[in-house]
C-alpha cells in the first residue's frame, strides 16, 4: 500500500448492517451494444493494425488515444501529470518499428 491508500476516505459509509434485497429493475441499453466501429471511426487505420487477440500486445498510449478520441472527438488528449516531481508531458508513443 501507498500513501495514497493511508490518506484515502475511508469507505465505512459504504456498507450497512441492514442489506437491501429488493430487486432492482435492469435498463435495457438503447444502442446496438454489438456495433463495431467502422472504417471511418478514429483512428481506424491504427486499431486495424493492432493485435486483439494476445493481452496486452498494442502500445497502451496509442489504444489511450484510440479510446479518446472514439469517446471525446476533437477534444485534445490530456497531458499526463506525475506526482513523483517529473516534468508533465503528453505520453509518447514508440515508433512504429519498435
């Protein structure tokens, strides 16, 4: 554990002594929750060129911007902020022959 975890709230008011059983009523999703993106979606050309099949095998600042950009458009992708007293910098992506 970190510092982090020693200076977080504690989470005692996120759980009872008395459950609560009632059902709850399940809402069905409004959208095709099987759509694929297609060609045209962001970064198209980079998601047709990564590996799904194997875990953790794509570079994760490009599949972060890849997920940016499908959810958030034209909003610019964030600057990381390190809490270990380095520069803040936008993540660099390796090239692409390694």
């Amino acid at each position: 554990m970190t510092q982090f975890d020693a200076e977080a709230t504690p989470m005692l008011n996120a759980f009872t002594f008395k459950p609560n059983f009632t059902p709850y009523k399940v809402v069905q999703p409004t959208y095709n929750v099987n759509a694929k993106n297609g060609q045209n979606a962001p970064m198209a050309a980079v998601a047709n060129k990564m590996i799904w099949n194997v875990e953790d095998a794509n570079n994760d600042t490009q599949f972060n911007k890849m997920l940016w950009a499908a959810t958030k458009g034209n909003v610019p992708y964030p600057v990381v902020h390190h809490t270990d007293g380095s520069p803040d910098s936008e993540p660099q992506a390796p090239d692409s022959d390694g």
